[in-house]
C-alpha cells in the first residue's frame, strides 16, 4: 500500500514524499503541480490524454486544473516520488507574472529532462524532510531553488504575463458555470447531480456539461471532488475534527466512505495524512 513519508505545509502549499504502489483517479489540483522522483522504479502518469514518464532523468509538469492520474506497474517496485503542489500567489512573490502558475499553459509541456542541479535539490530536499522534519525554514529555502530552477527551465516565464492576458480575453468561465461552481463551494455536501446543475444554470445537462468543462478543463464531478479534497487537507492539518466529521461535512454517509475516497486521491488514508503533516509540529 502506498505511504506517505513527508508532508510538509506552508504558505508554499504543500509538498509530499510519496511511496507510490497503487493506482490513483484521474483527479486535478488548483495548483501549479510537479513530480520528480527520488528513488526506485521507473513510473508514468497520465495527463490529460497523454502518458508521461517519471524517471531519475525525467519529470511531469502539471498545469492548475489539469485532469491528471496515476497509472502504477504492478510489475514494477514502488516508486519513491516527490510531489509539489504549489500555490500561484507564493510564485508570485518571486516575479509578479509568476502567479500565471494558476491558470492552463503555464507548463508548456507534460513532461521535460532535468539537470543535474535540480536532481541534486530534489535528493536534498527528500533527504532534509525525512531527517529534519522540523527544519522547515531550511525546507522552504530547498524548495525556493527547486521551483526557480524547474521554471526556468520548463515555462516560458518571460512572456507569461503577456499569454494570462490573451488567455483571460478568449477563456473567461461562463457566467452559467460561475453560478454552478458557486452552488459548489456553498455547500460541497449537497447531493447536487448533473441534472441540478444544469437545471440551475438553464441548460441542458449535455450542453452544461460541454461548458462546464470548456470552462475549467475538468468535468463537474472531478471539480466537485478537487474542492472536497482541498477542504479535506485544510481540516486535516489545521484542525482536530474528528474523520468522521469531516466526511459528514463533506457529504459522505460513512467514515469509511470518506476513507476511501481521500486515499484514491491523495494515496493515503485521512489519518495517515494527518499524522504524517504534523510530524516535526
């Protein structure tokens, strides 16, 4: 079963060593996303349509709200992978065009050959979470040289200020979409289907969600659950509530519903995820 070694949490967003041997579903996350990995077998994910491998020398760039999964081998020992997923307005503090990380494109590819000194800063930010995970100060330093040397390399970061604008002229959310996501975020409990929805925004359920998912590059569901897991996480590192609560809270009829649903997710079990970020605390 998959673990999780490290989580550490910031304003940074958060950054997790995985130990990977099981399959994830195809999800998004409203951040700017890397996997690079630290040990063992070969692995791929799938973004979008396409499969990318992730290896010593090769790794996968994932754009804010793009459709995402995990396909592991069963022929292949686990994978030991460092996973990113950082906030657009920490970006921003290093170059104001930075925050384009949130939106699509700002990766222009899937997947890209590092260097030797960004392989170095991923084994040495692995190996600082797993002995020191307490020194977060020096953690958060690591990380700062990890994203500026993968988006130097990766993004065409000069001019990404100029293409957020012409994409915010051609791709702005459809006001029916707004209304839907609203109802979303108001209450990600309710029992809202697709036919809702649609209903509420005044259309058919096909053309809903045929805008729905021009609009944010994800179907309703996968939005609905990205906003679930993203109040899963907060709930798990910054409070005490009880599973079982949480999982109430966010529409599931039992505890172990809501197990199964974070851990096809996020790869582990809600209360290991919880232990594990508070480790160093």
């Amino acid at each position: 079963m998959s673990d999780a070694l490290r989580i550490a949490h910031g304003a940074f967003g958060r950054v997790a060593l995985l130990d990977m041997d099981r399959s994830l579903v195809r999800h998004a996350h409203p951040h700017c996303h890397v996997l690079l990995k630290v040990d063992g077998d070969d692995t791929q994910f799938l973004v979008s349509d396409t499969v990318v491998s992730l290896t010593n020398d090769l790794a996968v760039f994932i754009n804010a709200w793009e459709p995402h999964a995990y396909v592991h081998d069963p022929r292949r020992e686990n994978a030991l992978i460092l996973a990113l997923y950082i906030e657009p307005d920490w970006l921003r503090a290093f170059r104001p065009n930075w925050s384009a990380s949130g939106a699509p494109g700002f990766f222009e590819q899937s997947g890209g050959e590092t260097t030797a000194h960004i392989r170095k800063l991923v084994l040495d930010l692995a190996a600082e979470m797993v002995h020191e995970p307490g020194a977060k100060t020096h953690q958060e330093r690591l990380l700062s040289e990890l994203m500026l040397a993968v988006i130097e390399r990766f993004t065409p970061w000069r001019t990404v200020g100029s293409s957020l604008r012409e994409l915010s002229r051609t791709s702005a959310v459809d006001w029916r979409v707004r209304r839907a996501i609203s109802l979303m975020r108001n209450d990600p409990s309710a029992k809202l289907s697709i036919e809702d929805l649609a209903r509420e925004a005044g259309m058919s359920r096909a053309h809903f969600f045929r805008i729905f998912e021009g609009s944010t590059g994800v179907t309703p569901h996968v939005f609905l659950n990205v906003l679930k897991v993203e109040l899963a996480v907060g709930a798990l590192i910054s409070t005490d509530e009880t599973l079982g609560a949480i999982g109430d809270r966010l529409g599931f009829t039992a505890q172990a519903h809501f197990t199964r649903f974070f851990r096809d997710h996020c790869s582990v079990a809600p209360s290991e995820f919880r232990a594990t970020a508070r480790l160093g605390s």
